[in-house]
C-alpha cells in the first residue's frame, strides 16, 4: 500500500512578483484630462488677453439708434445685453386703457440718453444675427440698459451668463412706470405674432 503524503500548510509559498497592470483610462480619468487642459487654455488666453472684453468708445453724434434696444455704429449692430424693449411699431394700453406708441416711446428716450455725451460699450459676445451684444454707458450713466428697465421702457432678458435686470424690473413694476402702467404684450411674443417679412 502506498503512503499518504500530506501537504505542509506552514510551508512558505514563494512570492512572486507580477508587474503592474497598465491602466485604462476611465470616464473620470478623460473627464479630468480635459478638465486641466481647458483650465490651462482659458489661463494662458487669459494672460494674453484673448479672453478681454472689447471696448468700444463712440461720439453719440456717430451713433444711430435703431429702436430701444438697438444701436448702429459704423454699419455694426449694437444691442444692449440682457434687456428687451417693445418693437418700433408695437403699441401698449396706459392706465385709461388708451393705446401709446410704447416702441417708438423707447426708441426716443435711448436716443435721448445717448444724445447727452460719449458712449462706450463693453461688448460680450454675438447673437445669432451676428449683432453685438454689449453693455453701453454715457456720461454719469453707467448702463443704458438699466436706465431702460427701470423707467419701464424695457423688460429684463435673461441669456446665457446674465440675469438680465430683474431688480429694476421690479422697482419699475411697482411704480407702475412705462409699460407697467397698464397692459402690453411682451415684446418677445409680439415679435412671433408680427414676424418679420423675409
């Protein structure tokens, strides 16, 4: 008969050693990747001012104004960032119920506003009609489109990176200035109901 031999469970197993696993690259991991690498970029552009707000300084004899909202310097279209006025041919409802030209009401006071001294505007980006978008000052105005919101001459916009102006909107509903004395459309929604012609 043969012996039985068992097996040493003291005994030392030699240690082997295995070479590190080569690792994959995990969402996170290329999430990270590019986290930095945009990080790096915006501080290098940053440091040679490609990032930089263009600022543009004109005589308000040069400038025209388009509606409330709008202005035209050198053929390029200026619109003021973060407001709305009503269009030139829309009409509101005062107190009385009488219709006002509240458009060409907004057009005036814009063009009265630019009319006092130098206007500079601190450009943002473009819209998608290729016009600028801007936040414009003149004289001791620091933002014509604040002035625009609280005397009620314009509603806030909200877009990307800005809350529009939300608190001059308000101060403005409460006094009941402008196109909060009584009723009118939204210039956004008169805007789909007279489209413009092609």
């Amino acid at each position: 008969m043969g012996s039985i031999h068992r097996l040493n469970s003291n005994r030392k197993r030699p240690v082997v050693k295995r070479l590190p696993r080569k690792r994959s690259l995990r969402g996170y991991d290329v999430f990270l990747f590019f986290g930095v690498s945009l990080l790096a970029a915006a501080i290098v552009a940053n440091s040679t001012g490609l990032l930089h707000k263009t600022s543009l300084r004109h005589l308000a004899i040069g400038l025209q104004v388009l509606d409330g909202d709008s202005l035209k310097v050198d053929g390029e279209n200026i619109r003021l960032n973060g407001i709305d006025a009503p269009e030139l041919h829309q009409t509101c409802r005062d107190g009385q119920a009488g219709e006002w030209p509240c458009g060409q009401a907004a057009k005036a006071r814009l063009a009265e506003l630019v009319s006092t001294g130098q206007v500079a505007c601190v450009a943002h980006w473009r819209d998608i009609f290729g016009r600028t978008l801007a936040v414009c000052s003149v004289g001791d105005i620091p933002d014509l489109g604040e002035v625009l919101v609280r005397e009620g001459l314009a509603v806030s916009y909200a877009r990307e990176l800005s809350d529009g102006y939300v608190a001059a909107e308000i101060q403005a509903r409460l006094s009941r200035r402008g196109l909060w004395q009584g009723e009118f459309e939204n210039p956004r929604d008169w805007r789909r109901r007279h489209p413009r012609a092609s």
